[in-house]
C-alpha cells in the first residue's frame, strides 16, 4: 500500500469503509447515479472526438488547410520534433526529452521498488507513467526530425513526398493562403502519421491530467497531511512536481497544438481509470484510493460530478499556459517564433 507520509510521523492510509465486493454495495441509488454520469462522459465525449477528428482527417484527405478552428487538429509532421523558434537546434529539444525520460524513468522504477505493484491503484502514477511514456516517444521522434534536419541541411528535400496514403499532404500547389499559415514556403510539408497524432494526443491528456494530479495534490490533500501534522515523503512531493515542471517545459520548447475539443481524450483517460477502480473493487474488497471514490458515502454522486468538472478548469489552465507561450514568443521574438497560433 504506498504511503503518502514518512515513517517518523504518523502514517496516513486509506481505509475499508464498506465491503465492496457485496451485490449490496453496487446496487443502489447512489452507483446507479455515477455510473450514469460516467456514461454521460463517455459519450459526450466520443461525439466530440469524432466530430473533430473526423472533419481533420477529411481535410487531410483533401489536402487542403483553412483557416479555421475547425480543423485547428490537424497536425504536421515537423510538429512533433521542432523547436517553436527558429534559432534553436531540434537537437535540443531532443535532448530536453531523453533527459526527461530517463529521470521519471528512475523516479517510476525506485516508486515502485519502495511501495510495490500497489502504486497501480493510483490516478497519480498512471497520469506518471502516461507522461514517461509521452517523453520517451517524444525521443523517438526527436531522433527522427534530427535526421530530417541533418538531411535538410545538407541539401536533400525530404519534405519534397508523394501523397501520404492515409492522411495525404500539401505541395507546391499549395495557394498564398496556405502559405501565410505557417508553411515554409520552399518546403512541401507532410502530415504527421499514426505516432505522430498519438504523440500530440497524450500530450494534451497528459496536460489536463498533471493539473488534476498536481492541484488536488498541492492544493487539497497537502493542507489535510499539514493540518494533521503529517510527513510527507520527499519521493511524493518530488513525483507531484518534477512531471508538470519537465511537461510545461517541453511546452515551451515544442511546437505542438492544443486544439481545445481533446478534452475528450482527457475525460476518457479518467473514466478508464474509475472503471478500472469499479472492476477491481467488484471484484475484491479493497480500500479506495481516495475517499472521493467511495461509493458508500451517500455523497459520491456528488463528489464524482464535481470532480468531473474539475477537468474544465484544470484542462483550461494548460490552454492559458499555451496562450502565454504564444503571446510572450510572438512578442520577443516576432521573426523567429513558428508556431500556429
């Protein structure tokens, strides 16, 4: 069971409220309630994702760019590896990334050595393996646009490709338009593929999930263990504050998009994580990793929607984080920045 408290003080740990592999801890009111708000996430969710997704892979397959926030998902390839000014070297960002990797790497690893298989059971360590796995994709892309950029410099066209059988690109037929979106204008960029997508996705689900993690942890629970004069391990504090620090700062080296309806993805993310909680609770009477997710409590439909809506505003923070990176680069380095506002 991990422990959020050192051993010097009084250690606080979940507790069994209810057994919870009873048919009379599922069927009531209160279950029935949550999981119809979850259900209502699901699919609220899964209608945004597939109007948006849908409209950036038709435009794809078109080979066509507007300016519209319609298609603000659609995503290059060159994306995923440059830097957002010109003056830096996308060796750097790589750099950025396999420094990144490998410390929450360790930082994961010695977590698990100290508390076990049980650190699964948390929100917290999901969200941080999603973000190690994030950077060490982000490596592996980093490595291919440092090749693209070497392959460049030494005269080669590599952006100069045929059509892209699934996602297609844009070339020298490109209009004016096209090009004062952002467009090198002597290069013929390509869509991003598969990984590509996947790469931008986590990034934004891991954005609103370290805001979650990190605000219910700093600002919530941290108060609670303070006022009951708690310990806390440095490992946990050094885990709820290395991820968003290392994330925003590949925020700020990147040159990725934050399409606003991948909130979605963020909300899937949770869901997957509570039925994950629900099947093994179902299944084997077990404490709950946090209160809020107690079903017993005759407040849990309550505390499961107002969680909900903390995804809005911890998924809003990141987008102000984004606004500021675009409007403090545009504004010092007008010339340089080339990123898509």
């Amino acid at each position: 069971m991990v422990s959020l408290t050192s051993s010097s003080k009084v250690s606080w740990q979940p507790t069994i409220t209810a057994k919870t592999n009873m048919q009379s801890y599922w069927l009531n009111w209160r279950v029935f309630l949550c999981v119809f708000w979850v259900i209502v996430t699901i699919v609220l969710s899964c209608l945004l994702i597939w109007k948006y997704e849908h409209l950036r892979r038709k435009h794809a397959r078109n080979g066509r760019r507007e300016m519209s926030q319609d298609v603000g998902a659609i995503l290059y390839d060159h994306e995923t590896w440059k830097p957002c000014l010109k003056g830096i070297h996308p060796a750097w960002l790589f750099a950025f990334r396999v420094v990144a990797f490998f410390v929450l790497l360790v930082l994961l690893i010695v977590n698990a050595n100290v508390d076990g298989g049980s650190i699964l059971y948390y929100y917290t360590q999901w969200t941080f393996i999603s973000i190690t796995i994030y950077f060490g994709l982000g490596s592996l892309l980093s490595i291919y646009g440092c090749y693209q950029h070497h392959k460049k410099a030494t005269g080669d066209k590599v952006d100069n490709v045929d059509v892209d059988s699934e996602l297609g690109t844009y070339g020298s037929n490109a209009t004016n338009q096209d090009k004062s979106l952002g467009a090198t204008k002597d290069l013929v960029h390509q869509y991003a593929g598969t990984w590509g997508y996947i790469f931008q996705i986590m990034f934004q689900m891991n954005a609103g999930a370290v805001m979650l993690t990190d605000c219910v942890f700093w600002f919530i629970m941290v108060p609670f263990l303070t006022i009951k004069d708690y310990n806390l391990k440095f490992l946990v504090v050094l885990m709820h504050t290395i991820n968003a620090a290392f994330l925003i700062g590949d925020t700020f080296l990147n040159s990725l998009r934050f399409p606003w309806f991948r909130i979605g993805y963020f909300y899937l993310w949770t869901v997957t994580y509570v039925t994950f909680q629900w099947i093994i609770h179902a299944c084997i009477n077990i404490w709950w990793p946090y209160p809020f997710l107690d079903l017993s409590s005759q407040f849990a439909p309550l505390w499961y929607l107002i969680v909900g809506c903390l995804h809005i505003p911890c998924y809003g923070i990141f987008t102000l984080v984004m606004k500021l990176k675009h409007y403090v680069f545009s504004t010092w380095y007008p010339d340089s920045y080339q990123c898509v506002r």
